[in-house]
C-alpha cells in the first residue's frame, strides 16, 4: 500500500471513529448527569469502542508503522513514538473494561472514566495526524538527501 493510501484509510478510519467516540462520549454525559438506566449502554458502547480501536490500532502497527520507518531519518522514532502510544490505549482499554465489568461499580464514576478515556483518544488522534498522518510524511515520492559535494 502506498503512504499515500495508508494515510487516507488512517484519516477516514478517524473520521470514522470520531463518530463512534461522540457518541459513546454522548451517552456517558448523560450518565453523569444521572441517567443511570443508560449504564448498560455506556457498557456496551465502551467494548464495541474498544474492539473498534484494537482493530484499527492493528491496522496502523501493519500498514503505518513500516511506512513512518521508510518514511524519512525521524521514521524509526516516529514508529516508536506510535507504538508506546498504542501499549498506553490498550493498557486503558483493559483497565476500563475491568472496571465496567464489576457489578457494584458505581455508573457516575465509570461515566467520568469513558469521558477521560474519549477526549485523550481524540487528542491522539489530533496528534498522529499533525506529526505522523501529515502528507509531507507519509508521501508517495521518498525524500533523498544527496550527500554534500566534496
């Protein structure tokens, strides 16, 4: 796949999820302001966000990781970077739906814990397309750096 189409698949894959996070992000809103009957939803929408970003993570760590690598000298670090960002979301993912899955968790702190857990995956997301997604990093044509003349 060329960086190019990398990038586009990436882009809408997070246009994609925005819709998924504002929704999730909606229904935990209305839980912290009491709507507790909505606790079961919240639940449900949190493991259907979180399978929906495993997926999509899998997909960055098979197609984006190898072409940040070739993609310039700061490519290595960038791929790094990536992949300790992705070990931090499914270290979170795990720890909320270990919460989410203990009956006696109170629905208003659960609620509090999706909307941490949304706004920080928008902001990476933010993040990764400023200085991973940009079209002067994953471009189609390498940059090649001749050496300097002698």
């Amino acid at each position: 796949m060329l960086p190019s189409q990398v990038r586009r698949t990436i882009l809408d894959d997070h246009s994609w999820l925005r819709e998924l996070l504002a929704d999730t992000d909606e229904i935990a809103r209305r839980v912290l302001e009491g709507d507790h009957s909505l606790a079961g939803r919240l639940r449900e929408r949190a493991v259907a966000m979180r399978e929906r970003f495993l997926g999509h993570l899998r997909f960055e760590e098979t197609d984006l990781v190898p072409a940040l690598r070739d993609a310039d000298d700061w490519g290595e670090e960038r791929a790094t970077l990536l992949l300790a960002d992705h070990a931090e979301q499914r270290e979170r993912f795990a720890a909320l739906l270990d919460a989410l899955e203990k009956p006696r968790a109170h629905p208003g702190a659960l609620a509090a814990d999706v909307r941490a857990l949304v706004r920080d995956l928008v902001a990476d997301m933010e993040q990764e397309e400023r200085t991973m997604l940009a079209d002067t990093v994953l471009r189609d044509d390498p940059v090649v750096v001749s050496p300097e003349p002698d």
